[in-house]
C-alpha cells in the first residue's frame, strides 16, 4: 500500500484515558527521543490538560492510523492579564507528526462541524489536528492560543492556519557559560577566562551590594509559604501581554511538576527580599546539560535592574551544568557583555490567534516571555 493510501483518523483525547495517554507517550518516546526529559509518560498529559490546571482543563488531539498515534497536538490553558484584564489563552506545548506520514495520506474522519473547505486539512495531519483542537477550545473559552514553533513549523502556522507572529525582535534567547562549559582547545581558555572573570565579577558585585547570603535556595515549601497570592494589577504596561503567576500557578507549574525537580532560590538585600528565581538544570537532546532559568518573580525594582548580575552569582548552584539558558526581552547590549556574561543567541519566535472578535492581537505584545510560560523548561 503506497503512502497515498495511508488512511488516518482524528480523534479527541480530552478525556485523558489512561491507555490512550500511554499510546501518545509510546509514539513520542519511540519518533522524538529526548524531547521531554528525562522521558514521556502519560501523567505529563494529565498534570497539565487535567482539572489540577489552575487555567482550566486543556486539549489534546492525535491522528491514529491502524491503532497507533502518528501525531499529537495539545492545548494547555494558560490565564494572561491584558491591561489589567484576565484573559484565558491556550498555550501550543506539543505538535508532532510521525515523519512517514508527512507527505502523505488522508484523514478519513468527518470534518464538517470545521467549517473548512481547503482539502489540506484532509491531507495534513499537522493541519487537521491544529484546527481540530482550535474548534473546540473557542468552544470553551479560549480567547487566544500561541506558541513558539521551530523554523519547520512556524510557515505552515502563518500560511495555512491563519497565526501571525508576534512580538518579533523582542524576545531572545539567552545564555551563560560555566566551568564546566565544553568548547573547543582552540577557545577553551578564552571561554574559561571569560567564565572565571564573570563570575568573579558577578559574585563579588552581588556580595558588597546585597550581603554574603543575598541568594539563597529554599525548599518548594518556603516559597509557596512566602509568596502573595495574586499578582498585584499595577504591575503591568499598557498593551502588554502577561502570565497571571500566582502561588495556585507556581504550585502546579513547577511545585507538582510529574517529571522534573525544579530549585527555588530566593533574592535578597540586607533588609528584604527582591525576588525569586526558580530553574531546573536538565540533559538536552544535543547532549549539553544546562540549567534552565524557568521563571522568575519581581518583588523590588531592584530585582529586575540587577538581574543579569543575579543570574552570573547563579553559577554557585549550577552543578555540572556547561550552560544557564533562558528566555528574556531585550538582547544584551555588546558593552554589557563582559561584566553580564549573558550571551544573546537566536530571537524567540512567537506565533498567535485569536479566538475572540474582543481580543485584537496586532495591538498588544509580550515585553516578557520566559521559558516556564512555554512548557518548555
């Protein structure tokens, strides 16, 4: 049977089933080794598309062809505040398709209620399954959806299923450089100069400035213990899209997250605390083992104007990380370099669309856009 003959169907999973799950988790751990850390299991999907979500219950959708998954998209709720307004959004976590069905075979379900007459979402498993689940989030609430696709996906969000991008040349990832760092001889003792020289700086900086102990980790107890429960709504810009992150979110996002051990680490002067810094230090497909800064919260100013420097003392409790990953707004200035030792690497791409005929997309934009809001780490 040749790959145009292919037949699949798709198929809600909204339920959760438990053998259904397993099915999914099989097709990732066996077509995309190394994606999720340290592996895939069904209880990732029911910790975040199940009740326990703050935001909601989520989505998920897989294309099965003779009994077994060769695709997956999912949905997970997210709650954003825009101009000062709760907004209920749908976070794209996970979009895989089995490559020998890329380029082939027809979705023999009914697609009617869909609305679409372009024979692509017969033909694409990628497509069918996006709008699949679209249908049914703005069925329930679900005002906008968004998502940072890599460069293989992101024509197809922007071409055929109507996303646009967002917030482009804002949001960069960034990067430090530990002892541990491997590079080759050639720059091997320029980078551990670099290293040695920044940290130093950093260390000593964040010493003088804040005291010996102005970072310290604490457990997951003493920062749920510690933290107020909502945002406070001046904290936000005119236009500006930003993750609702209260202590019910910090508890299920990272707390109760079913597969990694995510660190707390607590910020402080002689006199308060600044803010919090939470990560979580992982092995990467590539093999480089780096310690991802997921999210951070903002109590003082200070935090935020120093928080480069923060990031350089973080080196003390990287372990055998080589690097310290995250995503932040703005790129690093070249000036600033040597004494952040945050490197700017490729920009974020982010890609939205709206649900909601209130929710106009082109006049907003994330000023801020960090790895824990992606599901990414």
């Amino acid at each position: 049977m040749g790959l145009a003959d292919q037949y699949w169907e798709s198929k809600s999973l909204d339920n959760l089933d438990p053998a259904d799950l397993q099915l999914v988790a099989n097709f990732l751990n066996e077509q995309f080794p190394g994606v999720f850390y340290p592996s895939c299991s069904p209880e990732i999907f029911t910790w975040k598309l199940g009740l326990e979500n703050p935001a909601g219950s989520g989505f998920i959708t897989a294309a099965f062809h003779r009994g077994k998954v060769i695709g997956v998209f999912t949905l997970t709720r997210k709650n954003f505040v825009v101009n000062g307004h709760k907004v209920a959004a749908g976070e794209i976590g996970d979009a895989y398709t089995h490559p020998q069905f890329r380029r082939g075979g027809r979705c023999i379900s009914p697609s009617e209620h869909l609305g679409q007459n372009d024979d692509y979402f017969n033909k694409s498993i990628f497509g069918r399954l996006v709008v699949e689940t679209l249908f049914r989030a703005k069925l329930n609430g679900v005002q906008f959806v968004y998502g940072t696709p890599n460069a293989l996906a992101k024509p197809s969000y922007l071409k055929r299923l109507g996303f646009a991008e967002f917030s482009k040349g804002r949001i960069y990832s960034k990067y430090l450089l530990t002892k541990h760092y491997k590079a080759q001889i050639l720059v091997t003792l320029w980078i551990k100069s670099l290293v040695i020289i920044n940290h130093l700086y950093a260390k000593t900086f964040t010493r003088l400035l804040y005291g010996r102990n102005s970072i310290t980790e604490i457990s997951s107890a003493i920062i749920f213990s510690e933290l107020k429960l909502e945002n406070e709504p001046e904290k936000f810009r005119r236009n500006e899209v930003l993750m609702q992150v209260d202590k019910q979110y910090i508890l299920n996002r990272y707390i109760n997250h079913p597969l990694l051990n995510y660190r707390f680490f607590r910020v402080s002067s002689r006199v308060s605390t600044l803010g919090y810094i939470i990560g979580v230090e992982i092995l990467r497909a590539s093999g480089t083992r780096t310690m991802v800064i997921s999210d951070w919260i903002t109590l003082k100013p200070e935090f935020s104007n120093k928080f480069n420097l923060f990031l350089g003392s973080l080196r003390s409790f990287s372990g055998k990380a080589e690097t310290i990953s995250l995503w932040q707004g703005k790129k690093t200035p070249k000036l600033s370099l040597l004494a952040s030792g945050v490197f700017s690497a490729n920009e974020v791409s982010i890609v939205v669309k709206s649900l909601d005929n209130r929710i106009d997309m082109e006049d907003l934009t994330f000023f801020d856009f960090r790895f824990g809001w992606s599901d990414n780490g």
